[in-house]
C-alpha cells in the first residue's frame, strides 16, 4: 500500500518511446552527475494493464515483448567501445591526441583481416581523428598493444558484472585472456566475446560525461506511506574509474565525433552534444546500431545510450534516436 516515486521524467520517456518507435531496441537516458535514470525504454513491451487482452498476442510476437532489452539484452558494442579503448590507451602512455596513424583500409593479422566500414582508407590521421572517423585499423592496434590490460579498463567499467541497479539485470560476458593480436584486435572494436546490455554502456557513458566517477544509477526516488518510515533515495558514488583530466580527453574526441565524425547528425546542428556510434556485426541479419552521447559539451546534465537491434549503422539510424532524446531532455531541463 506504499506509494513508489521513480526518478523516471513521464514526458521524456514517451519522447524516447516516440524516438524509438516501431523499432526493436532500447533506450536509456540518465543524468551523469547523479546516477538517476530519467528514461527506460524496451521496445517491443508489454502493457501490464491490458495483459488479458493481449496476451494471445504477446506470446506470438517473435520479437520477444517479455525481453527487457535495457538490462538483459546481450549485444556486442562496436565501436562504442572505442572510448574505452582510447582512454585506455593514453593512460598507458600507449598514444596521444595529436599522435598520427597511417590507415590504408584494412590490416592483416595472422592471416586474418580487420576492415574498415566498407574498407575506407583514411590515410595519415591522428588518434583523435580515428575514433571520430572509428578506425577499425587504429584500434585494432591500440588494443594488441594494451593487452591484458584492455580487459582490466572493460571490468573497470563493470563490463562483464551485473550493475548494482534496483532492476535485476545481466552482466554480460567479458573473457578473463586475450588469446591471440587478432581477438585483441576484435576486443579494441567492440567485437568478438563481448557482450553488454544497453544498461552497462550508459553507466559507461555516464562515467566518462561525469568526469570519470561512476554513480550507481537508480530508478526508484522515494517510497512512502504505510507504516514504514519515507525511504529518499541518495545518489551514491561507486568508483573513480578515470581521472578527471582523462574522462575529458574521452569527452573531447566524442564532442569531434559529433561535429566532424560518425556520431554527426545534420537535422539539429545547434544541439551541443559529444558522441559516439557503433555498428555491431553478428552471425545472422542485419548489425545492430548504437550511439552513446552526452550534451550539453561544457557540463553534461543528460547521457543516453540507443540500441536498434538489426538497425544497420549507427551513425544513419541510432543517432537521430539519441539525438531526438537529448534535445527532448535539454528542453524538459530548461
């Protein structure tokens, strides 16, 4: 008989739904700063109040209505992870921003090939423009030579660990070894054994928007009534994952993605927002579409996080999504 506030914002949960729309996917929106969950999105999902009209259907539909993709849908990150990646990188002293690359396409290891998105070629570019353009041949070889240690900066980030949430939901998988150059290249790009739910890669997000702490999200604000004491719900802080000076090095490549990169989207040129995309391949059907962003650029109050699941490429069909939700909870902010 308790009456339960959420933290979620009504209107912008039905602007993520409305963003979202008859895609399979997921959305989350989240205040870095604090760890509150302002929207939560599965789609398809299922109408507690209209179960026994429906159910018949509900039990029919193949794209699993029951599934809450937010915290137990698996997918591979692609490129999203190259944020990881980055900051990883420069921690170890491995690159630097202004550090340059030459990218010819593809590169060859052990008798197999990493490709660039359709094999584009950027030539002589620097580390910061490889994550904004998401070299797969740059990172792949960030990723050989962190190691080990790439897997240590995953878990890190909870990556393979359930996240302490009110919702239960999957850790996803995060392999213990790399095996070989090759599986560390597939690691660095967001392909291979990793797998992560849309919840882990907003806490990510948000740990990188929030200056490197990461707060421990929640969705439940306030309990009270009965006969039990009112329960208010404070932001707690989980770890320091990055130094600040770092988390920023990561937001300034993301605010480039956004202006000259992947994570571009030219419907909203005035939104103030850093992102970045990922286009996860998998064994059958179409890649699944990510983008992972945060606006605005100077102090990030919103993140979110968007899955289309066999959308195709992040930058043509998640984005827009992210976008729609960002500038929808700048509007509600002000």
């Amino acid at each position: 008989g308790r009456s339960l506030i959420t933290t979620l914002d009504l209107a912008l949960q039905s602007a993520a739904t409305e963003a979202l729309g008859n895609r399979v996917g997921a959305v989350v929106a989240m205040k870095p700063d604090t760890g509150e969950i302002l929207a939560l999105v599965s789609s398809p999902a299922v109408n507690g109040n209209l179960l026994d009209a429906n159910w018949s259907d509900y039990l029919g539909d193949e794209r699993s209505p029951f599934l809450n993709r937010v915290t137990h849908g698996l997918y591979p990150p692609g490129s999203t992870i190259k944020s990881v990646v980055y900051g990883a990188a420069l921690a170890q002293g491995i690159t630097q921003p202004s550090a340059l690359w030459e990218d010819q396409g593809s590169l060859l290891l052990q008798n197999r090939i990493i490709h660039n998105s359709g094999s584009k070629a950027h030539g002589r570019i620097t580390t910061d423009r490889a994550f904004a353009l998401s070299s797969n041949v740059v990172f792949a070889q960030l990723a050989i030579s962190l190691g080990d240690r790439l897997l240590e900066e995953y878990k890190s980030f909870g990556l393979g660990e359930i996240v302490p949430f009110e919702l239960h939901n999957q850790g996803g998988h995060c392999p213990l070894k790399i095996a070989s150059d090759y599986d560390a290249a597939q690691l660095g790009i967001g392909q291979g054994e990793l797998l992560v739910t849309p919840l882990q890669m907003a806490l990510l997000v948000a740990t990188i928007a929030n200056n490197g702490v990461m707060m421990k999200p929640y969705v439940v604000q306030e309990a009270r009534g009965g006969l039990r004491m009112r329960q208010i719900a404070r932001p707690q802080s989980i770890a320091r994952v990055w130094e600040a000076s770092l988390a920023q090095d990561i937001q300034a490549a993301m605010v480039l993605a956004a202006q000259e990169g992947t994570a571009r989207n030219n419907l909203d040129m005035s939104l103030d927002y850093g992102g970045k995309t990922g286009t996860a391949q998998i064994a059958q059907g179409q890649d699944h579409a990510w983008f992972i962003g945060f606006a605005p650029i100077a102090r990030p109050e919103v993140i979110v996080t968007v899955l289309v699941e066999h959308g195709g490429t992040g930058s043509q069909v998640a984005v827009p999504i992210g976008i729609q939700v960002l500038r929808a909870a700048l509007t509600l902010d002000e």
